[in-house]
C-alpha cells in the first residue's frame, strides 16, 4: 500500500466532507451548487486516489494517477469554494486546471490497467 497516497486520499475525502455538509446546511442558495459539484469531484477523486494506493499490481503509473486525481479534486475543490466563499471569481481560470489533471489521471489509470498483466498469464 500507499500510505501517503491514500493518507492524502483520506484527509481529501474528510475536506469533501465537511465541504459537502456546509453546502447542505449551511451555504447559502447562491453558492451551494458551487460547493456542493466540488465536494463531489473530490470526494470520487479522494477514492480514485484510494484505489490507486491500494491496486495490488501498483507501479509508478497507478501511483502517478492517483496522485494526479487527487490533487486534481482538491485543485478544482478550492477553486469552487474560492468562488463561493470569498467571491475570487479569478479562481474560475485556476478550476479548468483540476479538472486536467482528474482527466489525466482516468486516462493513466486505464492505460496502466491495460499494461498490467495478468499474474496466471
């Protein structure tokens, strides 16, 4: 296992959390949907980041995946609540950012998943 991956992945999910509950109960109308789509890509990237840490065939691609899904999430996470929360409309150029590099770390995950052969092959 990963253990500073999915130590990241795991404080990842708990902001997605806290981020998530705010928008639910706290947050206002106007920024609610911002929070609540921030919390949600980087709750699914925190357990793409988890799985990475954890995929039994590990090398430095899944690694590398991991690590970009997760700090793609949180990229595209603070990005969001930066808008909302502190009205940084600028931060709108800084959330195209995560969202690249959460795509990368799909498309690496699946041409790692094709490399890795089978252990019975």
């Amino acid at each position: 296992m990963n253990r500073s991956l999915a130590a990241f992945a795991a404080l990842n999910g708990a902001m997605a959390v806290a981020v998530g509950a705010f928008a639910a109960h706290g947050a206002g109308p106007a920024i609610k949907t911002l929070l609540t789509t921030g919390a949600h890509y980087q709750i699914t990237h925190a357990l793409l980041a988890l799985a990475c840490a954890l995929w039994p065939a590990r090398g430095k691609l899944v690694t590398v995946a991991g690590w970009l899904g997760s700090i793609g999430g949180l990229i595209f996470a603070l990005a969001l609540s930066s808008i909302g929360l502190l009205g940084l409309r600028a931060m709108g150029a800084v959330a195209p950012i995560g969202g690249v590099l959460m795509i990368a770390a799909w498309l690496l995950l699946a041409f790692a998943a094709l490399r890795t052969r089978p252990d019975n092959a």
